[in-house]
C-alpha cells in the first residue's frame, strides 16, 4: 500500500490551496475543483477535513464526477490515464487538475465540460 493512501486529506489541501494562491488562483477554486471532482457537497469536504479522513476513505466515498476519466496528462512524470491502482489514479486526477488550476487554465477547461 502506497503510504499517500493512509495519508490524511486534511494534511495535504493547505499545499493544494498554497499551490493555487502563489498562482494567483484562490482557495474557493481549489474547492470547486476537489467539489467538482469527488462529487462530494461543501458539508461533505468540511466533514473530511475536520475528521482527518485519509485518501482512502475520502475517495472510498466519493461519487466520482464521470468526466474525471477525460483528464490526462503527466504528474510526476506518470501519465495520470495509464495509473492502474484506481485509488492512485483519483489522486492522481486530484493533482492534475490542481497543477492545472495553478498553471492558469481556464475552470470550464480544466472541469472537462463539452
């Protein structure tokens, strides 16, 4: 098991969001992607934040977006369509379109909407 998996979620947005604002992108951004992406409501990442949930259990429970198989591209140097582990592959999406976000895309770009 991938230690990232076991790694609480709450521990890892603060740097999703600093990566976003150093851009010059803002935390409500980041949450319209992670919102956009889980399928989750506000309520729900407000929960998963307070209790420290891992990434496992965050994405255990997350309704997944189906446009989310339409992001690709590369993170850390890993093709984030060609991830095998499914739960590896939901972060992975997470990442992509934080970088995506921090590298000034534009939001209907990078939420994949026809």
């Amino acid at each position: 098991m991938h230690r990232i998996f076991t790694t609480s979620f709450a521990s890892v947005y603060p740097l999703y969001v600093a990566k976003a604002e150093r851009k010059g992108r803002t935390k409500d951004e980041v949450d319209e992607l992670v919102l956009w992406l889980t399928g989750f409501e506000r309520s729900d990442l407000e929960r998963h934040l307070a209790d420290a949930t891992t990434f496992e259990q965050f994405f255990a429970e997350a309704p997944l977006n189906p446009n989310a198989s339409l992001i690709t591209g590369v993170v850390c140097g890993v093709k984030v369509q060609e991830v095998e582990d499914p739960l590896m592959q939901k972060i992975r999406y997470l990442d992509k379109i934080i970088d995506e976000l921090a590298k000034g895309k534009a939001m209907e770009k990078i939420q994949r909407t026809p």
